[in-house]
C-alpha cells in the first residue's frame, strides 16, 4: 500500500501508471485529497474499477492528534505518528491570516544550547506524509485556508531535504492548500551545502538562518553546528541564495542575556551583513526550566537594536506569539519531554 500523501502530483501520475491507470486521473484525485480534503475515493467521478484499484493500492496517512492547547494568538497540537513517536505544530492566528508551524524531524541532532526543542536526539527524518498531515488536520480543524507556512518547529529542514522539496511542492498545488513559494519560510542553523542545494532547487522559499552571534567563536559556545560551518560561509550560501532568487534572507538572533547582546556584538554583526539583501529577527529568548540563558534585559534588547538601526541594518523584533501555550521559539516539546 502507498500512503497517497506522501505523493506530489507527478509522482501520484506515475504510481497511476504502474498501476495500469491513466496518469491523468491524479488531476481528479489531488484536488479531492488536498482542496477537499478526502479521507476516501468514495464519490470520485471514477470508473469502479479505478476506484477497486485507488482502494487496492493506497491508504491515508493522518497523524493522531494526542492534545490541543489553545490561546488567542496560537495553538499548540501534540501528534502521534503511526510508530509512536510524537510531534507538534504550532498554528499562529497572525492578522493577516493563518500561519502553521510544521515540525520536520522528531527530535533534532544539532544541539544548540538554547534550545529547549532540540533536547530530544533526532530520531528519524518525517515523511512527506507526517510533513502533509499536519497541514491537513490543522486546516481541517480550523475549517479555514492556512495563509502561511513556517518550516521551523522541531528539527533542521535542510537535514531532511528531499522530504521537505516534496511537501513544499504539494503545499503550493493551486487546488490544494495553495500556498505560494512567498509565503513559506524555512529556518536552518546554516547547513552550507544544503543551502546552496535550496537554492537551486525548484523551491526557493524564503529563508532564515539563525545566527545567534556574530563571531565563530562565540556561536560555537552556543551551537555546535558552527564547527562545522564557519560565518563566513554561511554568508557566502546566503549572498548566493539571495542574489539568485531575488529573496532578502532573514538572520535570526535570539537575545541571551550577557552572552551575545552587548552594543559589541551588534557592531559586529552589523560589519558581517553590511551592503546585504537581508534584515535581522530579534528574538526575546523565552527560559524553559533548565536553561542555563534568561532572556536580555527590554533595555539591553533596545540598545542592540539601536545600533543596527545605525549602521542600516535592516531589524524587526518577532511578535511573541504562543508563549502562554509553550508554543514560541524554542519551546516545542518542551512541556511534554519533562513529563
Ligand atoms: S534551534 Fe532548531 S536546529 Fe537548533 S536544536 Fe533547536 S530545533 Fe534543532
């Protein structure tokens, strides 16, 4: 049996084929899956034995929502996959719309220390099926079109590329969730070579890369990815990214306090991006139980903030969404991983 959300629509054709079906009928049944979202083949404008054969040959991945928290700016859900193992989306209710959070991997291998998420060691990468599912329980349980995808709740997007190319793929099929390239954002702690892979792909989202700090050898204290990766090519990738697909890349930097908030490292900072198509994301740090970091003090986080702003560097602060819920930045998981 193939799981047919795991299917983009040429690789649906192509099963149909195999199958001795017209590839033409994924045109028939991708709109049902993903703009209707079917649960069955009963009711397709089908032959019967099409149908036999659809009922034969494929089934419908759909993930086990274990628990919803709920608050006004966003929502938390803790699934369960078909093996156990247990994920969660985020689904912030932005002004403009719905935007859903989607995890990619269940748990996460890059250890940055901050990271209440990434406490978990990756266990496996999540199929394109579990990837779909949680856009299509979520908008089934809202009843409404999702505006937005964020790749940024558990795990490193770019580890599990070929999955997360596809599911993108099926996220934009204008009968489906419709969700253009502009409005998905992917977050990587800066794997190079994947970077470089995105951005010549056929999929070429907006991308944000988390920084953290402006030197390699303060970044290396707080992420471990950054031994392998320099700045300095990390920064070469995204010039390239940017330049070929005209996108400005976003540098995420979380504000821990007195470790790479001080007016030195925005300086810093500053000198690494300038004369460059991109803007910084302040984000408060949001302390889960155990860290060893607190969030920079309000002042503090103005403070650096000026002195971007002064040397013309492009910087917003990230709205704090879902905090009530443990659904921000860095909190995925982490209520549930201490029971
Ligand atoms: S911040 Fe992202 S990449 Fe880093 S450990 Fe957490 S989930 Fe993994």
């Amino acid at each position: 049996m193939t799981d047919i959300c795991g299917l983009t629509l040429k690789k649906l054709a192509e099963r149909l084929a195999e199958l001795g079906e017209k590839p033409s009928r994924a045109g028939i049944i991708f709109p049902a899956v993903y703009g209707e979202l079917a649960d069955s083949f009963d009711g397709l404008p089908l032959k019967q034995e099409t149908l036999k054969t659809l009922n034969e040959n494929f089934t419908f991945g759909r993930p086990e929502c274990l628990q919803k928290l709920t608050s006004d700016a966003a929502d938390k859900y803790l699934f369960r996959l078909a093996d156990g193992n247990t994920i969660e989306s985020v689904l912030m209710k932005h002004e403009f719309g719905y935007n859903v959070c989607v995890s990619t991997q269940v748990g996460c291998n890059m250890g940055c220390r901050f990271c209440a998420s990434g406490r978990l060691k990756k266990v496996r990468d999540l199929t394109v099926s579990e990837l779909v599912g949680q856009l299509m329980y979520i908008r089934r349980d809202i009843g409404q079109k999702l505006n937005g995808i964020s790749i940024m709740g558990i795990g490193e997007p770019l580890e599990n590329l070929a999955n997360v190319l596809d599911f993108i793929d099926i996220a934009q099929y204008p009968r489906g969730f419709d969700i253009g390239l502009k409005h998905i954002t992917l977050s990587t702690c800066g794997l190079v070579p994947k970077i470089y892979e995105l951005a010549d792909s056929a999929a070429p989202v907006n991308l944000a890369i988390s920084l953290h700090a402006p030197e390699d050898g303060l970044r290396r204290t707080i992420m471990p990815s950054a031994n392998k990766y320099p700045l300095a090519e990390i920064i070469r990738a995204a010039r390239y990214y940017s330049e070929k697909n005209n996108r400005r890349i976003t540098f995420e930097y979380v504000m821990l306090n007195g470790v790479n908030d001080s007016d030195d490292c925005a300086g810093k900072l500053s000198s690494l991006l300038s004369g460059f198509n991109c803007y910084v994301n302040i984000i408060r740090y949001n302390a889960t139980g155990d860290s060893p970091f607190s969030c920079s003090p309000h002042e503090r986080i103005m403070s650096f903030y000026d002195v971007l702003k002064k040397h013309g560097i492009g910087v917003t602060m990230r709205r704090e969404l879902g905090a009530s819920v443990n659904a921000a930045c860095g909190q995925l998981r982490a209520s549930s991983l201490v029971d």
